[in-house]
C-alpha cells in the first residue's frame, strides 16, 4: 500500500472512533455560603504580584493580554450569586473565568480551583456552584436525615419574654428547614440532566464522573449563640459536627455517589490564631470531626484556610477603620465650601495621607469585611486551589495508578 493510502486509512479510522479516546467530563460540585459566592474583586488581583508565593498562582489568573483568564476545557453553571432574593436561583454559565464570584466583578474559590484542575487533570471539567451567602447548616441546608431542628428552651423563654409568638417562629423555623439543601440537589440534577446547555460539546457517550465536592460554610452557624450555646467549651459545635455528617452521607445518596471525594474547607478568619482562641477554635474541631470518621477515612478531607489569612493586612484595614471617622468629618465639612468637589477622591486623599506609600499600595489588595476573608484574591485564591489539590490527592488515594505492564 503506498504510504498516502496508509496515511489515509488511519485517519479515517481514527475519526471512526473517535469515541473510543473521547474523555470523561470530570463534574465538581462546590457550594456554601457568602465565602463560597466568593467577595474577592478582581480588582485586587494586582496584591499577588508582590509576593513570592503568590505571584506565580497570578501568572496562572491572567492571560497574555493581562485580563482575567478564560478557561478552555473548564466550564461552569452558578447559581445564588446575582441577587439578594432569599433563594436566588438566577443561573450564570459558561466557559470558566473570573467574574463567576457575587457579583459578577469577584470572584470566590471556584477561579483557581477550575485553573488548578485544568492545569493537574488536563480533562475536561464542569463546576456546578450552588452558594448563598447568610445560610445555615443548622437550618437552610440542613440534610434531610439531620431530623427537625431542635429549639434551644432558653431560647424559646427569651423569645417569650420580649413578646415574640413563638408558635409562629416554630412554623417558620419548620418551613425553612432544609430549603437550601434541597435547590441544592435540584440544581446539580438539573444541570446533569442536560450537561450540553452549558457544555456545549459535551458528548454523552464520553459520559461523566462526579468527582468530587467542595463544601465552604460556617460562618451563620459559627455565630449563632442560640443554637450553639455553649460557643465557648469543648464540644460546643458538636451538633454542627453530626449534621455536617449528615449531610456527606445525604448529599451522597442524593446523587448517588456513595464515595465522591468530599473537601470541607474548614474556616480560616482571624488566621492561624483562631486555633487556640475560643469559640473559632471550638468551631474549626467541629467542621474537621468528620474527616476523622472511619467511615469517611480516605473520602473526606478537611483542609486549612487559616493559613492564607494575611495578618499584616488585616491590621492596616483595622487601622484604616480607625481613621474614619476623622476623614468623614473633615470631608464633610470641606463640602460645605465646595459642594462639587469628589467627597470619595477626597476622604481617599486624606486616607493616604495615614499610610506609607507601601502600605497604600497593599490595601488595594482589601475589597470587603474580615468575614469575607478582606475581600482579598490574596488569600481566596489559593484557597481554591488548596481545595483543587485535596481532590486530587483523595482521588490518588482512592485510585492508585496501575502497574506498569511488560
């Protein structure tokens, strides 16, 4: 046969089966509250640049033209992110890039984690994020086999003496019960159901594997002194423990996938010194319990986000907060002889003015609140990619490579 004809016949029959070296669409559920909506603005992304060990993870979050990066093989479907409705379910979809963070001029762990899989798996890759900030776990995404919620009873007196109708409250309690958990699940299948409205070359004989789960949330239940009463001892969150258990063996069976890889991203606000002061210390044992269950023991993993908490930055903001009031009043009163003048390029001038250029500079790097992790790519963008990597180190666990053949 002359070597045309050869050359010929195999690429025909490689585009006859092209199917049989189609790859399986790899689909990563992430979900939580405000930290997994994500209120890290893009315009911070500059602070990773100064930083040894962050400036290579901002040459991955940037493409040659210096804008955020567009995913080629990754692709995503969030919901809860766009609105301030109790249940927003308004869905945004499409190639992964920044941007898919609340609002759509942020972003939360979803951006590295999708760059860190591309990067590790090289395979096709679906996120499904379903987050809302303010939620529970005690009560709106309570899992289905967590039972009732249970009324604290000196909550409920307290509740009497300042004249609240308790019996309303309970009826209330019961109707939100599970809500979140359940919108859950209903998207995830939703987007299962029909994976080509937003991959749009998604074949279905290539398939696809639930790969794994990502879940970031704490802060609603971390503060509820109703429900946790006893904040500040040993054991205090145990209850939010056993319904975190819950809800890994529900989610589960839910989507039947009894040993899909579980990452629980244990809570990182207030750094590393969180780990010895009550009750953040007391909250973060409650959300690691799980992973030391036998029967989560290689599918479960709880990883750290205090240790990309940023001190240093975290006091200039305190000191900034500091200056506030001084700046308002200031500015206030210069408005009063000048009513055009820009108030907000005005308090910024006189902002300045307390921080060396150096410190002003990193500040660029802070967007939001301490409980929003500063609103800082800074810290929120290796968190997604911490989570990315314990995926794939359970996945290695759990499917050691094969031996090679001779």
């Amino acid at each position: 046969m002359k070597p045309i004809a050869i050359v010929t016949t195999v690429m025909l029959l490689c585009c006859a089966c092209s199917n049989c070296f189609a790859e399986t669409l790899k689909v990563f559920i992430l979900a939580g509250q405000s930290n997994m909506q994500g209120h890290a603005s893009i315009s911070t992304f500059d602070s990773l640049a100064d930083d040894p060990m962050t400036a290579p993870l901002l040459q991955e979050m940037r493409g040659p033209d210096g804008n955020p990066r567009v995913c080629e093989r990754v692709w995503i479907s969030s919901v809860g992110c766009l609105g301030d409705a109790y249940s927003d379910l308004t869905e945004a979809k499409g190639k992964l890039t920044a941007g898919f963070g609340a609002p759509d001029d942020k972003i939360g762990p979803e951006f590295t984690f999708g760059l860190t899989m591309e990067k590790q798996l090289n395979e096709p890759v679906l996120i499904i994020k379903t987050s809302w900030g303010g939620r529970s776990l005690h009560t709106d995404f309570r899992p289905p086999s967590g039972g009732a919620f249970a009324w604290n009873e000196a909550e409920l007196a307290e509740k009497r003496k300042q004249g609240e109708d308790v019996e309303k409250m309970k009826a209330e309690k019961t109707e939100a019960t599970g809500v979140f958990y359940r919108e859950m699940i209903e998207h995830v299948q939703m987007v299962l159901k029909d994976i080509k409205r937003v991959v749009p070359d998604y074949d279905e004989e290539q398939g696809y594997e639930l790969a794994g789960f990502v879940w970031f949330q704490g802060f609603n239940d971390y503060v509820d002194g109703g429900v946790y009463p006893n904040q500040n001892t040993p054991g205090g969150y145990d209850l939010y423990a056993d319904l975190l258990g819950h809800f890994i063996r529900d989610l589960r069976k839910d989507l039947s996938a009894p040993k899909m890889p579980f990452v629980i991203g244990v809570m990182g606000i207030d750094g590393l010194r969180g780990n010895k002061n009550a009750p953040m210390m007391y909250f973060r044992e409650a959300q690691r319990k799980p992973s030391t269950l036998e029967e989560f023991k290689g599918n479960v993993i709880a990883v750290e986000t205090a240790p990309f908490w940023d001190d240093d930055l975290e006091k200039l903001l305190e000191r900034m907060d500091g200056y506030w009031p001084t700046v308002d009043a200031k500015v206030e009163e210069e408005q009063k002889d000048n009513p055009s003048a820009d108030a907000w390029e005005n308090k910024m001038k006189l902002m300045a003015e307390n921080f060396t250029p150096d410190e002003w500079k990193r500040l660029a790097g802070v967007s939001n609140g301490g409980y929003h992790y500063l609103g800082a790519a800074k810290i929120m963008a290796p968190i997604g990619k911490a989570f990315a990597e314990a995926i794939v180190e359970l996945k290695a666990v759990k499917e050691p490579p094969p031996k090679l053949r001779r």
